[in-house]
C-alpha cells in the first residue's frame, strides 16, 4: 500500500493510452490521487496517441498532455512542423515529445538499414525542436545509446531556447551537466531504484534540486519494490522517496521541489 504524502506529486511522464490499452484510465488517475500524485503528464508517441492524451486532459482534473512522435515509431508519412504546431497548440499541452533518437531497438539491422532509420529519427528530431521553439513550449527528450547524436543536434537546432527535460534519465553526471548546460531539466524514473543504476544515483544525488523531476513512464520500468508489475502514475512516490533518500532529505521537502520545478518549467495551471 502507497500512503499518500503531505506534499502532492507531478508525474511528470506517463502513457496513459499504453497503460490503459485505449481503455478508460479512471482507475489509474484516481489511484494516483489517493498516492499523492495529482498531477500527471499523458505523453504522446505519435499523433494519435496525442489526440488521446489531449481527451484525457480534458477529462481529468490534474492530467496535462503533450504532442509528439517516438523515435522508433513506425509511419506512413511525416507529420510536419506546422501539423504538429497545429495539435500542440489546445490549452492542455504543455510540451512538444516525447522526441529524440534510439538506436537500442534497432541493433541487429544492416548497416545500411541502421542508417537510414536513424537518418529518418534525426529529421523527425529537428522538425520537433522547431515546433517547440515556434510555439513556445518546451521539449520532452527520449534518447538511447544516441547521446552525442542527441546533444549535438539538440545544439544545433537551438533547443536551449525552448528548454524540456530529458526523460528517464540514465547517464553519467558528466553527460547530466551538458544536458543542464543546454537549459534542460533532469527527469528520473523507477530505474533510479535498481540495483545495477550506480550512475543514475550518482546523477540523481548530484544534480540541483531546481533541475529535477520525476516520472514513471509507466506502464514501464517500475520502481521497486513493485519492479515486476505493470507501473503506474501511483508509484512514482517510491521514485521520489528513493532519490529524497539519497540526497538525505525529507520526502515531503524534495517532492514539493520537484512540483514546483515541473509547474515552473510548464508554466502550467494547477487545475
């Protein structure tokens, strides 16, 4: 059982559509709420999934949206910079993502294969950080085994001034430091809580209170002690716990931090 904190919570990146298979996400909304988390994020990993991350937010008090493609989605045809400017601008949207490159999934390609995909991830990529800095919202970053390729483009696109987090973050402190050079924030999730993360925890202890947030990318990658079981939104209190702990800190004092660092970099409402 979750005992609900004094201090409510952000999940700061969820998949609402996913975790619910496209059902109706009451169930994981209210049970969030009785966790302390009354606010969520329903992130987008194509526009489809938008539009019912859209829906949600409408329907759900607390519950904001974001519009955007998954590196490793697989479409027919490109949206543009102006049909994504187009979804993104509904009131409820409070970010451009999740975006970025992943090269994980496509290990065991040809050569030729590997290239063209990430060749078609990287223009994808760049037409997102342009929509963010043309509609003025900030930027939700996937990356995987692609960091240089990520920072890189994330420099030359200008994405410093729209800003975002950088989602689930895993990557050494070196890495961490570029990526708060580059105006973005530092977003962990339940891999914090693994055995085998010594270089997350190092990022996580390490990195400014005013930079951090914390999610679950729920239905994946749950925190213990529920590792094994589908996530949820309810469970990022055991994320925010774990990494309060590591910095010896009260729960409460860290998770208010890391409400107002996600309302401030959102300039969101509390509705």
């Amino acid at each position: 059982m979750i005992l609900r904190n004094t201090i409510m919570l952000v999940d700061s990146h969820c998949h609402l559509d996913l975790a619910t298979r496209g059902g109706d996400p009451t169930t994981l909304v209210e049970d969030a709420g009785r966790a302390g988390v009354e606010y969520l994020m329903s992130v987008a990993t194509d526009l489809s999934s938008a539009r019912n991350a859209i829906r949600y937010a409408h329907e759900f008090d607390g519950v904001f949206a974001t519009v955007g493609v998954h590196p490793n989605a697989k479409l027919a045809l490109e949206p543009t910079v102006e049909e994504i400017v187009e979804l993104a601008g509904n009131d409820k949207v409070l970010a451009i993502g999740e975006t970025g490159l992943d090269t994980y999934r496509n290990k065991g390609e040809t050569e030729a294969d590997l290239a063209a995909n990430l060749a078609v991830q990287k223009t994808r990529f760049r037409r997102h950080i342009q929509a963010a800095r043309r509609i003025g919202k900030p930027l939700v970053i996937h990356c995987r085994d692609a960091r240089e390729d990520t920072l890189r483009i994330l420099e030359e696109e200008g994405a410093t001034e729209a800003g975002g987090i950088m989602h689930c973050f895993v990557e050494d402190w070196d890495t961490a430091r570029r990526v708060l050079d580059l105006n973005f924030h530092l977003s962990f999730s339940g891999i914090v809580t693994y055995k085998n993360a010594a270089i997350v925890k190092e990022s996580a202890r390490k990195a400014p209170l005013e930079r951090i947030l914390v999610e679950t990318d729920s239905p994946y990658l749950t925190p213990v002690p529920h590792r094994g079981k589908p996530n949820r939104p309810a469970y990022v209190y055991h994320v925010a716990a774990y990494i309060a702990e590591l910095r010896g800190m009260d729960v409460d004092t860290f998770s208010q931090a890391t409400t107002e660092n996600f309302f401030r970099l959102f300039n969101a409402r509390l509705c």
